[in-house]
C-alpha cells in the first residue's frame, strides 16, 4: 500500500494532518519530501532514455532553476 500524507515536523516529531490507517507499532516505510520542489510529484514516472548532456540542456533551457519551480 502507498499513501501519500501532509505533516508537520515539530520538536523532533513528525505530526500527521489526518490520522493514519497502521496498527499500533507496525513497521513502515517513509520516503519524505519537501512541498513545493520541483521533480516531487512526477519523480520515475517517465523514464529518461536520453543522455545527461540533453537531460542538462533541456533543464537550463526552461530559464528557471528546475529545483526552484516557475
């Protein structure tokens, strides 16, 4: 199951907006993203098959830094 949550980190502790559905200490996995950075939501979606110089020039060609969004 993959679920995606919005939370707020306070005092070393990670606070969920919403409760979650686990059982009480079930071992799960997290993967934690900053909002509002570039890349988060559609990271591996498409796959890139080019190479990195093209990958390079399609990103400065946008005219904005791509970890900063428009």
């Amino acid at each position: 199951m993959a679920i995606t949550i919005e939370a707020t980190y306070e005092n070393g502790v990670l606070h969920p907006d919403k409760p979650l559905p686990f059982h009480e200490k079930q071992r799960i996995k997290l993967t934690i993203h900053e909002p509002g950075v570039a890349g988060n939501s559609g990271y591996g979606m498409i796959r890139w098959t080019g190479s990195l110089e093209d990958l390079d020039y399609l990103l400065d060609d946008a005219g904005n830094d791509p970890l900063e969004g428009p």
